[in-house]
C-alpha cells in the first residue's frame, strides 16, 4: 500500500510512520524483527554512516517476515529511504528497479548526512544527483524513462517522500519544500518537532513563498527520548530537564502527541529513542503507539 492511500487527516484517524535501523550484519539472527503497530515501517539509510543492510533489501524482508513469522498485522508496509550521497545516477535507478521487483511501494529520498574530512580518507561522496534531482528523475521513472531518457521496460509505480528540517531557516526549508513538491513528492516528512506552532508556521510560509497551499501529506516527526540516549541539539532544554528528573521519555511523547492531535496534525513519523552505539528501543516506540490507542 502507498503511504498516500493510508493517510486519514479528514477523518482524525493518525497514521504513524516509524523509523527503522538496519543492523549492521546480513545474519538473520542480527535482524530485530519491528515489533510496532505502526502503519508503516521506514527503514533507514546507512544511519551513522555505517555499513548497515541495504534499506530497499531490508524493507522487502520485513514485508514478508510477518506473514512468515505469525506477526498478527501479517504482511508489513513498508517504506525505504534512499539517499543521494554514495551511488551515482546509474546506480541508484538500478536499486529503484529492484525495489520495483521486489514489491516495494514507498521510496523516501534523502541527500544523506555529508561525509567528514576523516571520512573522506576512505570513502568517496558521489553526489550524482541532489534530493530534489533524485525525487525529479523517480518522477520520470514512474513516467517510463531513465536519467538517460531511454524507455524503461514498464514505469514504475513510486510514492516518493521528501524530508524536511523545521529546525533550520523556515523560508528556506518552505521554498525547499516547494521544489520537491514540484519534483514530484507525494508527500512530507519532518525531523522531530517540539513545538505544534512549527507545522503552521511551515504551512503559512510555504503558501506565501509558492501562492500555493500545501496540500499535500505531512508527516511531522515525533521523537521519543530516554535520559541515556543520544540527544540532539534541537530537543528543547525544558524537555532536557525534564528527562534529567527523570520523567518517562513515553510519557513526554505522548503528551506532544496530544498537542499534535489538537492542532490536526494526524500524519506522524514516529522516531524511537537512539541508545549509545546506535541501538534503538522499539519497545518505548511501541509504548508510545499503545498510549496513543494503536494496540
């Protein structure tokens, strides 16, 4: 299913997207099977820049495993990011036909976090095409034509998501949000918000800077924390304190998720807590999806 056939903004209903880890091992016992009812399951690219199972590879097992695996939701969606930063042009539509092989539906499009000078030592940055270019040439894609405008065999049939930082400059994130949309993004994914005000204020600046409003599917990023974990610099110092006196990191998140209900935010990109070395704690993410009524 695409993500865009299962957003419910009209009737109230929340659609969670959660993020996902690929382990860094192909061994099947180094899979953590995604125990959340979340309405589709992201699976990260390479998060940490590490040597991790290949997202498109990864989220094709993991909508089978369930039927396989009696996983009461059966057959998982399922979505797969896929960033600009270490595969060139040829490449990358080559992973999106297989993608296309095995099924999958959903493609999210990253430019992917730069390398470092240390990392540069040892690995090289491609950036063949921008995040923006990418979304353009999935377009073209499911149009039936490669980067090289010869005819694919059958087009493709993506539901391309694009991602945004409500953090930075909002007039430079709203114009960057309208040149996806124009690429051909059917939709919108934010990093974790803390503050409600920050999704109307995207709305507004984006309908001044484009005339037009932003109608289509926003996923606003709704992070879980824990007082261990790795915690970013854009969490707020209240919420920070708060978790250092020891307040449930669950019941922080649910209490922003009832801000986002109140403010008609029902798409949510759900983040699960990042412990130290990169592990996730799906069980908070679940936590968080049994308060929310998703059991």
């Amino acid at each position: 299913m695409k993500v865009t056939e299962r957003c419910f903004e009209t009737t109230g209903r929340t659609t969670f997207i959660c993020d996902y880890s690929p382990p860094r091992g192909g061994a099947t016992e180094a899979f953590v099977r995604p125990s959340v009812d979340a309405d589709f399951i992201s699976v990260a690219y390479n998060p940490g820049k590490a040597v991790r199972v290949n997202s498109a590879m990864l989220a094709a097992f993991i909508r089978y495993d369930g039927r396989h695996n009696g996983d009461h939701n059966g057959e998982r969606e399922v979505t797969f990011t896929l960033a600009t930063r270490d595969m060139n042009k040829l490449a990358l539509q080559s992973v999106l036909l297989g993608a296309q092989l095995l099924g999958l539906e959903n493609v999210v499009v990253v430019q992917g976090d730069p390398f470092t000078q240390r990392d540069l030592q040892r690995v090289k940055d491609v950036g063949d095409y921008t995040a923006t270019g990418l979304i353009a040439a999935i377009t073209g894609m499911n149009q039936g034509t490669d980067y090289r405008e010869g005819q694919l065999r059958a087009p493709t049939g993506f539901c391309i998501g694009a991602t945004l930082d409500l953090t930075r400059d909002i007039q430079q994130e709203a114009r960057l949000a309208h040149r996806k949309v124009e690429a051909g993004a059917h939709f919108l994914i934010t990093q974790p918000i803390f503050d409600v005000a920050e999704a109307q204020r995207l709305k507004e600046t984006y309908a001044e800077l484009s005339g037009q409003e932003l109608d289509l599917p926003v996923f606003f990023g709704l992070q879980v924390l824990e007082k261990d974990g790795i915690i970013f610099s854009s969490v707020p110092e209240q919420v920070r304190r708060e978790l250092d006196q020891d307040r449930s990191g669950v019941d922080i998140a649910l209490e922003l998720y009832q801000r986002f209900r109140e403010a008609g935010l029902n798409n949510i990109y759900l983040v699960p807590p990042i412990r130290r070395g990169g592990a996730r704690n799906y069980a908070a993410a679940q936590a968080v999806l049994a308060g929310a009524g998703r059991t």
